[in-house]
C-alpha cells in the first residue's frame, strides 16, 4: 500500500528512470540523406486496478526508427 512506502519496492520510480535515460540519449548523428535516429515510448503499464495500491511490476514497450545507415 502507499500508504507504507518503506514497507515497499515500488518498480516505477527505477522503470521511469530507466526510461528517462533511454528517451533523453541520442542514438546517433544520422546522415546527410536521412534523420538521426529516434526512440519514442509507445506505452507504460503497471496492470494496477488501484490507486493506492504499489503496483508488484511495471513494464513498458518503445520504438526506435532507425537512419539508413540501419539494416
């Protein structure tokens, strides 16, 4: 519960983390003939009906569009 926080390993403050270092690094300088490369979050979930409640696991999915130097 969040009400007891010590009590807990809440996941999301390390996932968003973890997200924040990945969204926020630049992949590469891309080229003359394309854009550099992009990471976008498409979802976060923690699968928790309640708001009160920590939730036991968190995942998240991304996308990266890579340049044409990419195979």
């Amino acid at each position: 519960h969040v009400a007891y926080p010590h009590l807990a390993d809440n996941p999301l403050p390390r996932l968003a983390e973890a997200l924040h270092l990945l969204a926020s690094s630049p992949l590469d300088e891309g080229t003359p003939h394309f854009q550099p490369s992009t990471l976008a979050l498409t979802t976060i979930d923690v699968g928790n009906p309640a708001g009160n409640v920590v939730p036991a696991k968190g995942t998240a999915r991304f996308n990266i569009r890579f340049n044409d130097l990419h195979t």
